[in-house]
C-alpha cells in the first residue's frame, strides 16, 4: 500500500467494482543505485498481487543481462508470474532462439512480443530489424522454442516403478503484443492497426497490452472495434501516473501521442511537487475507473520503476483492496 494511499479520491473518481486483474511494468535498473533500489520496489509491487510484472528489455541486447536479472530476481522472491519483452530490432534469427531458450530456463513463462524501435543511432529509413521482421513471427518463434524444448513430459505410472506415461499436452506460454488504440506511427489507417492485431492473434498470441494513452474513450472505441473485427484476446488498457511536466514531455516523444492539453496545463501550472504529484494520480484514477467501469479486462500500470504512484492509483480506485482481499 502506498504512503499516500490514504488520500481522499477527488471528485470524479468513482471507486471501481472488485475483482479487475492489474499488472505492472518495470524496466532494467541503468546503474548501481537504481538496481540497489529495485528489489524494494518490486517487492511492494508483488505484495499487491498482480497478475503478472513484465520486465523491458532493450534493442541489440542493450540490456540483455539486467532484464534477466530483474526476472530471476521476481522469480525467486516472489510468487508473482515475470514477463519478459523481447523485440525484433538488431536480433539474428539464431540470437532470438538463444534467447527465449535461456528465459525458458530460467522458468519465464510469459512474453510480450513487440517489432521494436530502430536504435538511436540507426540511419534515417533504417528500421534495425534482423531476420525477424514483424511480432507476429517473434510470436511464432517463441511458440516454436517452446515446443522443441519439451516436446512430451515422462510422468510416472502409479503402481508400477518401471513405467512411463507420455504427456503430450505443453505447458502453457503467454505471449502478449502491443496495440496501439490511436494508430502506430507507421500505420496507414485504424483498420490496418486492427489488420496487424489479427495477424498476431493467427500468429498465436494470446494477449495484448496498449501503449499509453491519456483519455479512456480512445481506449474503449479501439477495444469494441477489435472485438468487431474478430481479436478473441484480451487487450489491457496501458496506463501511467504522469506526475511532472517533464515525465509528460517524455512520455509524448516516446509514444508520439498528442499532448493532453488539460493535464499538460494543470501539471506546468501547479509549482510544487507534491501537486504535480497528486495532479497525475488524480488523472490516472480517473482514467481507470472509466476504463473499468467501460469493461476494460485489466489494467496494465507504466510504474517507472516507482511503486507509490501506481499503488494509490489502485487503492483510490478499489483495485488494491480488492487484490489484497483474494
């Protein structure tokens, strides 16, 4: 439970029903006193019992050895399920296989497949892609590596020392994609956004999570279009607490969402931290008591490898209470 949690919710934050899975996002600590200070976040954050904390991980490996670190670190001191990213952008074919295969064994179960951005120092039309050149088919590897690893499972017979029965049916992986209810950068329409969300759902994803967005209707709309459109999986809402001017700017360029022209001035105009603060839980409450109240499946969380913000986001809204309840 946050330090905060006990606030008042402001007025339009109508508490959501109990019940509503949540799920966070951290991304690999970037020096030594981050990564001393992520285990205590994650342990606040594993002790609200989310569904799953998934776990960046940077073009060209980037951060290949702190992702599994963070992983391992979640596997080992907590019962909540790791998920790891894993992107197309400067992977060899063979690279991805080594890959999956090592956070196979390290006992990771769940993926989000994304295509991924090109480096900062990729030339200009250059889009970093290896032999991999779409999510869908990171989908398909994943599934393939999985398969060959544990083809069948030896069980033994009850009674009888000597025999083996074969267990046919795999265990199962969850592999998530992205989705991006105002339209990706490249797209050429909303109905090729949805285009590319069934071919990952042929390809064999099972879930998808948004990039950010700050206003549920974009949401809601985009949701009800991909059920029209035949997508069966669920698609989490991405949500973050945007609690400073400066984390709003970075937000926009990393997303290329328009910029929230009421939020952006509430958060310029208050002059301290503590209302800025407030200011963006405020927000984010809102937002997900609509998407709740919309029939949102979940509510995925862009912790920024802060657990305060995110856990009174949750108590306001019902949500923690009611975790903590089951």
């Amino acid at each position: 439970m946050s330090d905060h949690g006990s606030a008042p919710a402001p007025a339009g934050d109508a508490p959501c029903a109990g019940g509503v899975p949540f799920s966070f996002e951290l991304y690999p600590p970037r020096n030594a006193r981050a990564a001393a200070a992520l285990p205590a976040t994650i342990d606040r954050l594993a002790a609200a019992h989310p569904e799953f904390i998934s776990v960046t991980y940077g073009a060209n490996g980037s951060s290949r050895t702190s992702s599994l670190d963070v992983l391992r670190y979640i596997l080992a001191n907590t019962s909540v399920s790791p998920m790891a990213h894993l992107t197309c952008v400067g992977s060899s074919h063979a690279e991805a296989n080594r890959l999956i295969r090592e956070f196979l064994d390290a006992g990771v179960r769940s993926f989000l497949a994304v295509r991924g951005d090109p480096p900062a120092d990729a030339a200009p039309g250059d889009s970093g892609l290896g032999d991999l050149r779409s999510a869908g088919e990171l989908v398909q590897l994943i599934h393939r590596v999985q398969a060959e690893r544990v083809p069948y499972e030896e069980l033994l017979v009850p009674g009888i020392p000597t025999a083996r029965e074969v267990r046919t049916e795999r265990e199962h992986v969850r592999i998530a994609v992205a989705a991006f209810p105002n339209g990706h950068p490249t797209s050429r329409s909303a109905s090729q956004d949805i285009d590319t969300l069934l071919a990952k759902q042929a390809a064999g994803a099972n879930l998808a999570i948004t990039q950010l967005f700050f206003h549920p209707e974009d949401y809601l709309a985009f949701a009800q279009r991909a059920k029209d459109a035949g997508v069966e999986f669920p698609i989490l809402p991405g949500i973050m607490p945007v609690t400073s001017p400066a984390r709003l700017r970075r937000m926009l360029e990393l997303s290329g969402e328009d910029l929230p022209s009421e939020l952006a001035i509430q958060l310029e105009i208050e002059p301290t931290e503590e209302g800025q603060r407030e200011i963006g839980i405020a927000w984010a409450s809102r937002v997900v008591a609509q998407l709740v109240a919309g029939g949102a499946p979940g509510i995925h969380l862009y912790t920024f490898n802060q657990h305060e913000a995110v856990l009174a986001v949750l108590e306001r809204t019902g949500l923690l209470h009611s975790a903590s309840a089951t």
